[in-house]
C-alpha cells in the first residue's frame, strides 16, 4: 500500500521518482484481498503487486529506504551498512524530518538524509515487539477496518515525507538546473 500510495504523492507533487517495494519474507505473494480493496477505493491498483524479498542490491541503488517498522530499518543495516544514514521508519522520518525542516533547494537528498540520520537515536531502533512512536503496525491478517486505517496513515505520513523531502521550491530549483 505504502508503494503506491507514494508513488500518487511523488506524481502529484511533479517528483520524478522510481518507487519499489520490498520486505523480509520470501516474495512472490500477491497483495491481500483487503489491501487490493482498500487502495482500489483510493483510485489505485494492486492487482499485479507481488511481494519481493529485500536484497543488498535493492539497497545499494535506492536513495532512501523507508521502512515500516524498526525491524526493517535494521535488517537494511545489516545487508548494506552504508544504507543506514538512508534508512528510516516511516514515523521516524516524518519525525526528523519535522524538526529539522524542508530539505533547503540547495541541498542534495543525501545530505539532507544524512543530516537526519545523525539526529536519530540509534538506540531508539532497538526493542521488540510494536512501538507507537516509530512502527507502523501491519494490518496482514486483521480486517478491513485496520486497513483503511493503515492506509489513511500511510497516505498522511507519506504526504509529509513528500512536502519535507520534495518541497516546492527544491523542486523548481532541481527542475531548472
């Protein structure tokens, strides 16, 4: 949900953006019922989805990792080390994000990345088990109801990655250069 969700928020925005995702188990699953109906009231389609499981690779070439919950931030780290300064719970960004300000027009994505990454706590990504302030809790096997909530706060949280990471201005300076 949280891919094509992003994917609408970078297109409306004018981001030209290549947007995948990927998680921990074995792939090749398709998206679940609900998941295909709750985003197809949202306009959008995820009868082709089909999960794929994470990779060093995958890693090494994206510009930013979001991850839904801790467990994914740190199994990133451990496939690609170099990946943590861009890897981040979605919670987590928003919340660095938040503090920090819209990435100025002048800086690069990586810079501005790296910049939150240094104000994380990096203790704060260690624990077990769901934590409210930075997981996103997986509506997988639940019903229909957890995931129109799920996917109302993903669009929300996805929205505020969107305006901090891709405001207005940084866009016409990127589009002009």
């Amino acid at each position: 949900m949280a891919e094509v969700l992003l994917r609408r928020r970078l297109a409306a925005a004018g981001v030209d953006a290549r947007v995948s995702s990927a998680g921990l188990y074995e792939g090749g699953q398709p998206a679940t019922d609900h998941g295909v109906t709750t985003m197809a009231e949202r306009g959008l389609d995820l009868t082709a989805h089909r999960s794929r499981q994470v990779d060093d690779t995958m890693l090494a070439h994206a510009d930013l990792v979001i991850g839904m919950a801790r467990e994914h931030v740190r199994e990133a780290a451990v496939l690609a080390p170099d990946a943590l300064a861009r890897t981040f719970t979605l919670k987590e960004l928003v919340r660095l994000a938040g503090a920090d300000g819209p990435r100025p027009h002048d800086e690069a994505l990586a810079v501005w990345l790296a910049r939150l990454a240094q104000a994380r706590s990096r203790e704060a990504l260690v624990g077990l088990g769901h934590d409210e302030e930075l997981d996103v809790e997986d509506p997988v096997g639940r019903g229909r109801r957890d995931y129109e909530i799920t996917a109302d706060l993903l669009d929300e949280l996805l929205a505020k990655v969107v305006e901090l990471a891709f405001p207005a201005d940084a866009r016409r300076q990127e589009r002009s250069a």
